[in-house]
C-alpha cells in the first residue's frame, strides 16, 4: 500500500495515526512532506510542490508560490548554491496528461506537475487550510547529497518562518475563520471545483533539462543511474498549476440517514465535526438520482475505484432520530466537500465506501438516491454533537 495515496481512505495504520495523532490533535500550520523523485532527466537538486488542488484556500497559495518558496529559492540558490524548482516532469506538450520518456529532446517538451487529488499529503493539507510543502530530492544524485539538500530545504523554510511568523498564522487564521462563518474558501467564492484540469503557464519557462550515466554501486555491485551534473536551460510551456473545470455550489449542510456510521466514523477520524439528530425530521433536501456506477476495470491500492453518473434535484424527506448532520461552517469544509460528492475523484464514493448502499439501490424498482443528501440551510433541528470513539 502506498502511504502518500492514502490520505482520503486512510486504510493504512500510519495514514490513521498521522491524521489522528498528528494533524488532528497536534494541528500543525505547517507540513513539510519530504520525498525522493526518480522520474524525469532534470538540473534540479530538489523539486518541490505547494497544494495543487484549486479548493485549497487561495490565501494559502498566494503565499507559498509569491513569498515563501520563491524566498527559500533563492536561499538555497545563494547560500547553499543548490538549483531548486516546482515538481514536474517532462511531457509531451500536447498531451500533459502522458509523460514520455525522460527528457528526449529530440521534440518538443513541457514541464507538468503531477496531480491535483487530497490522496496525495500535500493537497490533503492544502484542504485542511494549511500550509504544505511537498519536497523531491533528485534520485539520481548520490545518497550524501540528497539528504544535505533536504536538510537545508527544510531549514530555509523554518528560517523563512522564523522571520515572517505572522505570514504564516493570519493566513491559517483568516482561512479557517472564512471557512468557518461561510463554509468556503477564498477564491472559490462561485462553488468548490469538482472536475480539473492542468493549466499552462502564459509564456515559456526556461526549464533545466539535465542527463545522467550509469555507474556501478559500490556497496551492491549493481548498475545505477547517476547525475551528470550538467543542466541546460530549455524553454518550454509550463503545467504547474491546475484550474476547475467544473464548479459546484457548496450546500449549507450534508445530512445521513441513520446506518451510515461508517461514513460518520471516517469523517470524524478525519477532524471533521459530525451532529446526530434526536428527533425525526422532515426536511427539504437537494438529493441526487444516479444514473449509472461505473468501476475502474483494474485496481488500484485494492480498489476498483467507482465513478458516478448523477442528477442533482430536489425532494422532501423524513430522517429519523439518529440521522449524521455535517454542517459546512467548519474549518474542513473544502475536505467535506471532497469526501461526500458523488462526483468526486477522491471522496468515499470512489473509494467504495458506499458500494453497498449504492448497489442496493440500483437492484430496487425506486430510483437509486445516492444516501448523501444536501441542505440549502442549517436546519432547525434538535442535534447533539457525536463524540469520535463513543467517548461519552
């Protein structure tokens, strides 16, 4: 199992205690996820990415790609005489979907990022509205010098933070309190995005396109890839951010039949806070008729992931005592989001938490509901706050 792409369905027992233990009781401003990269032929010591996912709160982003990063870049750059840069690979560049071979230059190239998708710790943070650094020694460098790059890639940015403190707390602060009071996000004030798309730069960057050789290991006799240490610039176009394709207006409120306690145990393992009713309702809700559940035909981290096919309409229902309430003004609202729409590429439905509700639904003579519904208001309902663990 892949750790870095189990963030959403924290399956792993490290997943859970990272979340649980760390970013739920700890609550870190900052995470720096560090990692090793073995992908294309580049000049860079040390490639590095900020939340790509465009619900992350755009205050956020302003801040890691204006101030911080471009800050520790020239750190490194000038003090430590170590050439940095935004993760990327080398694409073809009309197709920035499909990597191709390292960097043959022989056509032309783009730079890409790599995805958009909270699996991934960086983007998962991001949507938590805190600050992420993703960091990607280059692999092709030896061992020595891959950990004294990240050593003072992770010291240029605590020095960064160390002389601009409040850069760091007000924009936490400012995106949890908006988050809070409105249940979105600063730059997706027309709904949260729910389909993306990578977006190219508006001019050519100069990329550095770099080589290696194969040297033997000393310690296991084996061939191995090892920097040349020459680097050319390339211009090139580059795809280092992502754009919504499509938007969806955030509802008030999720609101779950009882039944559902698995759903309500992964959204409060994830932070999120969840309310039970205490008395039958009937409410006025947006629910949505599924058309059609399609399943990857291979797996991936042991799931067949489930795509949905959705209409988005309205109905009056009756939820009994004990139905899970998750409200919008809180902090996570842009992680709620990504957990509970059906079109998500990321949320429970794709990872086949509700396989089961989904396909009782589509043997029934009624039309298949998906058991998510939304709320245009808060309602006016008796509820109590659910407790993680039954601790009461």
């Amino acid at each position: 199992m892949d750790l870095n792409r189990d963030f959403m369905k924290m399956e792993s027992p490290e997943a859970r205690g990272l979340i649980g233990n760390i970013f739920n009781r700890w609550d870190p401003q900052v995470v720096i996820d560090l990692h090793t990269t073995d992908g294309s032929y580049h000049g860079y010591a040390l490639t590095y990415s900020p939340p790509l996912n465009p619900n992350t709160d755009g205050r956020i982003i302003s801040l890691l790609r204006d101030k911080l990063l471009p800050d520790v870049t020239k750190t490194m750059a000038e003090e430590y005489r170590y050439k940095t840069y935004y993760y990327g690979n080398f694409v073809d560049p009309k197709n920035a979907e499909r990597e191709q071979a390292s960097a043959d230059t022989s056509r032309p190239l783009a730079w890409a990022t790599f995805d958009h998708r909270p699996r991934f710790g960086n983007n998962y943070a991001g949507l938590r509205n805190r600050i992420a650094i993703l960091s990607e020694a280059y692999s092709y460098l030896d061992f020595r010098a891959r950990v004294d790059v990240t050593g003072k890639f992770v010291l240029s940015i605590l020095q960064y933070i160390g002389r601009h403190p409040l850069d760091i707390t007000s924009a936490v602060r400012d995106s949890d309190r908006l988050t809070s009071e409105t249940g979105r996000t600063h730059g997706n004030e027309e709904g949260f995005g729910i389909t993306f798309e990578r977006k190219p730069s508006e001019r050519p960057r100069e990329i550095l396109v770099g080589s290696v050789t194969t040297s033997i290991d000393p310690r296991t006799n084996k061939p191995r890839l090892q920097a040349t240490g020459e680097a050319r610039p390339v211009s090139m176009i580059e795809y280092g951010e992502f754009r919504a394709v499509k938007r969806i207006e955030r509802p008030a409120a999720y609101i779950l039949k009882p039944g559902l306690n698995p759903i309500a145990d992964m959204l409060m393992a994830h932070g999120v806070s969840v309310e039970v009713s205490k008395e039958e309702t009937t409410l006025a809700v947006e629910r949505y008729q599924v058309n059609a559940i399609t399943h990857a035909a291979r797996q991936f981290q042991g799931h067949k992931e489930t795509k949905l096919d959705v209409t988005l309409g309205s109905a009056s229902e009756v939820f009994p005592a004990g139905s899970f309430l998750v409200t919008m003004r809180q902090p996570k609202s842009a992680l709620i989001f990504y957990l509970l729409e059906p079109e998500s590429d990321d949320g429970l439905a794709a990872w086949n938490f509700l396989d089961s509700e989904l396909e009782r639904g589509a043997n029934s003579t009624a039309p298949n509901v998906y058991p998510v519904y939304r709320l245009k208001q808060d309602p006016a309902m008796p509820r109590e706050m659910l407790c993680p663990g039954n601790c009461k």
